[in-house]
C-alpha cells in the first residue's frame, strides 16, 4: 500500500532501525523532504505485518528528469523480503509510475541484497534483467588533476541544445552504456535528474578538437553531501582510441572538484572493458557490483 500520514510515525521507525539512526532525525529530513517538494508519500510503498501494526518492508519511486524513473532497492525487516511482498510492492509502484505519466522504470539491486525470492519477485512484476553494473567510490582528494589537453569545452549554455543531443546521439553508438536521445529534451533531463536551467552551467560540457565537437560530459554534484558523479560521458566514434577518454574524464573529475564534490562515485556496465579500464587507470576504487532491471512495456 502506498505510504500516508497515519504510517508515517512507522515507517520513520523503520527507516531509522535499518540506518542506525535517531527516529527524530529521521522524521525531521522526511519532513524537510515532504516541506521541499523532494518526497512525495503517493511514490513510498509499503508493507504491513499481518496485526497492520508493522511496516514490514519499503520501497520507493525516484523520478528523474520528465519521463524516467528509478525504484529504490526493497528493505525491510527479517523475513519480510518474500517473492510476494515484493511483487506487491513493485506492482503497485509501476502503477503508479504510469499515473505518472512515466515511460522508462528501471532499479538496480547489489548483489549482496539479490535474492532468488527477490529475482522472482521482478520477474512477476514484469521486470527483466537487461544489465549488471561496476560501481566506484573515491574519494575525489585521491583522483588525479586535469593537464595538457587538446580539448576545448563549451557548457550547454554556449552551445545550445541541438548540439548536445547531436553528440549525445553519436557517443551512444556502440557502447552498453548509451542513450536513446529519440526522447529529445527529455533525455538530457532524465541525465540530469532535473532541469538545466536551474542547475550551475558546467553540468553539461561539450569538448572540441579542431573544432569538431567530439566529447561530452554530464556533471552533477550534492552540495548538502558532496556527493558527485558523471552522469555519462563519451567520445563520438570518430576521436576514440586516441587519449582524448582520459583527457575527458580528467576534465570531469575537475568540474565535479570545481563544482564542491567531495566523494565520487560512478559505475558502468560489466561488459563495458573500455570504461573499467579508465576508472581503474583513474584510482577508481571498485565498491559493488548490482544488477540492472528494467520494466517490461505493458501489453495493449
């Protein structure tokens, strides 16, 4: 069921238990959360103990950007991760993603939460698995400085929209990692998990090489936490195989830096070698692996 006001004080409980925190200071960031805008109850799903006196496990939509949206990882108490509980949760959550208007529904489950209740549990809810993902922590005092380069970059703002999806589009040819630029504006927005115009400039950069636009990054940074990563970055396949890949994530580590991040966490594919190579080449510390899910079209 979806989570309201009469189980707040539960869920908060819970939260609070599963995080080793204060219930005080949990209520207070989901009050803050509610006053803000960031939290909506409609997109919490929750399930009750058989007295319904109990949140027994939680799940929650995170929207980003237009028309995309993520499903947190389920959590909850001993014994109530079933293959039934979780469908329920998950099914409730896509219906609600499509009130929403919400056209691409994905989650990513470490595989230290996986398990086969749990993959039973998408696969009824009409999910399949479409990836599995290397996730990097560090500690962006411990990455490397930007040098020489041979790249130029412009923010989005100087060279407008068009050419962002232009090489957006091309970055995404031949790599696991790509993006459908089909949706126009709405692709760059799900990136970014927000609006361009109400974020700093540098959080979308276009490199040029002989003034040929050929690489692109997508900056994003916590300011509360210090949190950052690069959203996606890429070379157009032209210019690759040349040394311009660590020039362009040099450059991005430096925004993120520039920008007030102070722990950078990324990820890319398994089978994306080239990408594992940089990051372990960068001193990128490897911290999970995950699967990667992604929510079947419903039937006509």
């Amino acid at each position: 069921m979806r989570l309201n006001n009469t189980l707040l004080p539960a869920y908060v409980n819970l939260v609070a238990s599963l995080q080793n925190e204060e219930p005080s200071a949990v209520l207070a960031r989901v009050e803050g959360q509610i006053r803000d805008g960031a939290l909506d109850l409609a997109d919490v799903f929750v399930t009750l103990d058989p007295m319904g006196a109990l949140i027994t496990g939680i799940l929650r939509i995170a929207r980003m950007g237009k028309d995309a949206a993520h499903l947190t990882q389920w959590r909850g108490r001993e014994g109530g991760g079933t293959r039934r509980a979780i469908a329920d949760l998950v099914l409730e959550a896509r219906a609600r993603a499509e009130e929403l208007g919400i056209r691409e529904l994905s989650t990513r489950v470490y595989d230290s939460r996986m398990t086969e209740a749990y993959s039973d549990a998408l696969q009824d809810a009409g999910f399949a698995l479409t990836n599995r993902r290397v996730e990097y922590r560090t500690p962006l005092s411990q990455m490397g400085h930007e040098g020489a380069t041979s790249l130029a970059w412009k923010t989005m703002a100087d060279t407008g929209e068009g050419v962002v999806l232009d090489v957006l589009r091309q970055a995404s040819i031949g790599t696991p990692d790509g993006v459908d630029t089909s949706r126009g504006s709405a692709a760059i927005e799900n990136l970014l998990d927000g609006s361009y115009a109400d974020m700093d400039p540098r959080a979308v950069q276009i490199g040029y090489s002989g003034g040929q636009a050929v690489a692109i990054l997508f900056c994003l940074v916590d300011t509360g936490t210090g949190w950052s990563t690069i959203a996606f970055m890429g070379l157009v396949p032209s210019h690759r195989g040349r040394g311009l890949g660590t020039q362009t994530h040099l450059h991005g580590i430096e925004t993120l830096r520039a920008l007030g991040g102070v722990t950078y966490h990324d990820g890319t594919s398994e089978s994306n070698d080239t990408m594992r190579h940089l990051f372990e080449k960068q001193g990128c510390v490897e911290s999970d692996r995950m699967e990667e899910w992604h929510a079947a079209p419903r039937q006509a």
